[in-house]
C-alpha cells in the first residue's frame, strides 16, 4: 500500500521545488562565470542554506497555526471551552480564522452553561414533585426515577436502577392506554393513580417515561367538598320546609290542648293542614329533582342533523317567534332526545330573558335566535336573546340556584351534564355586540 506523506512534509518538498529553478539557475551562472572555485563554492553554499532555511521557514510559518487551531478544536471536543487562539485581531485570513473559532468556543461555553442549568433545574424539579417518574429503555429496564418513585416503590435507588418493570410491578404501565386512571398496590403506597406515558428518545435508543401521580387526595377532598355543597343544599331546602311544618304544627298542638278551643279552630286547623301538605309537596318535588339530576342516563348515539334539531326546537316555543340563524349541513353522532331537551331549556330561558324586558311592548317585539356553525372538529349550536343579561355568572351551574320565581335551578345543570355525556361544553355569557345572553353549546364532530 502506497504511503502518502505528511501534510508538513509534502508542504516543505513543495516549497523546495518551488525555489530548485532559481537554486539551478544561479548554480549555473556561477560556473559559468569568472570566478574563483572558492568563491563559487561559497556563494552555491549560500544560495542552498537560503533556499532550504526559507522552505523549512515557510512549512514552520503555516504548519504551526494549524497545528495550534487543531489543539483548540480537539479541547471544544472535549468540552474545555477555557482555550483561546491568540493572533485573533490580526487583520487577515488567519486572524478570521481565529476570530470565529474564539466565537465558536464562546458560544459552546454559553450553551453547555445553559444546559447543566437546564439540567439541575430539572433534576431539582423531579426530586421536589409529589408525582412519580420512572423511565424505562427498550429492554423495559429502568433508567431514571426521581424522589416520588423511590418513596412508592420504598427502595433506595441504587436497588431500583437496572430492574425490570415486571420486577418493580408496572409492566401493567407500560402497556394499555397512555392516559388512564389505574388502581395499584405499592409497597410504599396504594390508591388510585393518574397514568401517563410518552415515548422519547435518548442517544438514539427508544426510551418510555411513565408518570404517576397519586389521586386520592384531590378525590377525597372533591368528595368532600362535594359533601359539603350537598348537606348545604339539603339543608337550606330541609329548614324552609320543615321549619313552618314544626310551627304550624306546635301551633295547632296548643290550640288542641286548650279548653275550650277557639271559635275558629276549624280555620286554624285547614289552614294549617294546607301549609303543612304545600310544605311536604315542596320537599317532595326538591328531592325528586335531585334525584333526576343524580340519574342522568348515558347517552345512546345515532346519527343526528343539526339542521332538523334546530328548527325542531324553535317550533316549540309559542310564546314568541324563535329566529333560525342557517349554517351548513352538519351530521354527528349523539342522543337526539337529550340534545332536543338541552336546546329546549337554553330556549325556554332565552324566551323569558327576551319576554321579561317587553312586557310592556307584546312579544312581537321579543327576539331569540338559534344557529350553528362548525370548524373542522367541532359544531357550535348557539341561543341568543335581548333581554337583561346575566348579572352573576358565577353560580349559573350551581344546582338549585334561579334567579326565577318558579325556577327549579336544575335546567343548566342537567344541561351541562348532557353536553359533557357528549364529550363537549355549554358556556353561557354575556353579548358583547347587544344586550342580552349567549348561550354556547360546543360538540365535538
């Protein structure tokens, strides 16, 4: 195999050659000349030591600053970003050169600060968060777990790293849906978790990232935060009640131990007996609709047009004439019936809001429009009125909480719980451009 020669040395027999024809010619000119032996073999001795040390000179003067550059790239290699070149503000080639390598070395210094920042901040998060993160290579062996982990797993990390998810128990983790809620068994706890996985890769190999974060707390305080709406529901609704019943009924005891009895104690007694059935009546009809607002049934899909429902919905209401605002021809999926009673409710309350403010005028001067629209994933259905507005929006989804006299406070609640069954929302507000409230059922298509 043929050896080729170094670039220094390649570069000195290059300078050699280049200066060999004025070596030649001079060396020719001398013997040809008039001269004495001694004084041509001292000026050939001359010529020759000028030509050699002016070639060894030249590979010196560009071999040197590229060796220097190579020392300077081989410590950016290995990440010592403290070497400067010097010679950088030398107004040529080679003063550029060493202008962009300084540069180049500045800016991997500042970027190598940035992330062994980035990198303790992070290391710094994981070990501080209340949620478990365990990462897994493609054997299914785990990598990294962060403080969380540790303590549910109760295994210092030294004992985790290396072991398998079938020997740590979450191989169910790495498998099934990435986003789900499981119920799991730990050694260093237990309840119901939140599941998330996620794939990524570190140095080209596939990696899987697995976070757990413990929901039993925020559910038992839901539940009793929930317990405690419910019982102060319950309980307002209980005392209206059951606070005349008790007085009517102490009342009417003490008129039946009197003797004699008063003159109009059949009165007395009617009367009373008739509160005490309205009060009961009441009561019964609360807890009915609490129990109608507990059993929502699970909506049973078909193939529903936007369209026919819309204009469904304004011919039922007889108050007023409801305007239909077209939009494009839309077909989803989703429970005629419930959608029908959700449209209905938005209506019947955008007729009162309209009817409340002309009163005075007839209904003729009333307006409730209805419409739809659609983008590429989802279909709003919209009810708008002129009436007064919505003064407090805060407790519009509040069960039992009306602003009307014979309201039950229970439309907007199952309204919403309908949208969400549909995997959508129902927003109600203000109108920017009039007076009045818009109502927002948004489905997904």
């Amino acid at each position: 195999m043929k050896r080729r020669l170094a670039y220094e040395s390649r570069l000195a027999l290059k300078s050699l050659l280049a200066g060999l024809p004025a070596v030649a010619v001079a060396a020719l000119l001398l013997w040809a000349g008039d001269f004495s032996p001694q004084t041509r073999w001292t000026l050939l001795l001359l010529i020759v030591a000028f030509w050699l040390g002016f070639s060894l000179s030249l590979r010196e003067r560009i071999a040197r600053p590229l060796q220097t550059m190579a020392n300077l790239v081989s410590a950016l290699r290995e990440e010592d970003f403290s070497v400067r070149a010097r010679g950088a503000r030398q107004p040529d080639s080679l003063g550029e050169l060493a202008r962009e390598v300084n540069a180049l070395s500045e800016t991997l210094r500042e970027q190598r600060l940035g992330a062994l920042e980035a990198s303790a901040l992070l290391r710094k998060v994981m070990g501080e968060i209340d949620v478990a993160v365990f990462t897994f290579d493609e054997t299914q062996c785990l990598r990294l777990v962060n403080r969380a982990g540790q303590r549910l797993l109760a295994r210092p990390p030294e004992r985790l790293l290396g072991l398998t998810a079938t020997e740590l128990g979450l191989a169910d983790c790495l498998s099934g849906d990435p986003a789900r809620n499981v119920e799991i068994q730990f050694p260093g706890a237990q309840g119901r978790w939140g599941l998330r996985r996620s794939m990524f890769r570190q140095s080209g190999r596939p990696h899987q990232l697995v976070v757990l974060s413990d929901l039993s707390r925020p559910l038992r305080e839901e539940e009793r935060q929930a317990w405690q709406r419910l019982i102060r529901v319950l309980g307002h609704e209980l005392n209206n009640s059951l606070a005349p019943i008790k007085s009517i009924a102490e009342s009417l005891g003490r008129s039946l131990r009197s003797e004699p009895r008063p003159s109009d104690w059949d009165e007395d007694l009617r009367a009373g007996l008739a509160v005490i059935s309205s009060r009961a009546e009441a009561l019964t009809r609360f807890l009915n609709a609490y129990s109608r607002l507990a059993r929502l049934p699970a909506p049973r899909f078909a193939s529903v047009d936007i369209a026919a429902l819309v204009h469904r919905v304004a011919g039922l209401e007889t108050r007023l004439t409801v305007a239909v605002r077209p939009g494009p021809e839309v077909v989803i999926r989703a429970d005629g019936d419930q959608l029908e009673h959700l449209l209905i409710n938005l209506t019947r309350n955008a007729a009162d809001a309209a009817l409340e403010v002309s009163s005075s005028a007839g209904p003729s001067e009333s307006h409730v429009v209805i419409g739809w629209s659609r983008d590429a994933v989802h279909v709003e259905v919209f009810v708008e009125d002129d009436g007064p507005g919505l003064p407090e929006t805060s407790n519009l989804f509040v069960p039992f909480f009306t602003t009307k006299a014979s309201g039950s406070g229970i439309g907007l609640v199952l309204s919403r719980q309908i949208a969400e069954a549909h995997g959508g929302s129902l927003t109600l507000g203000n109108r920017s451009d009039a007076c009045g409230c818009r109502a927002v059922l948004r489905l997904p298509l």
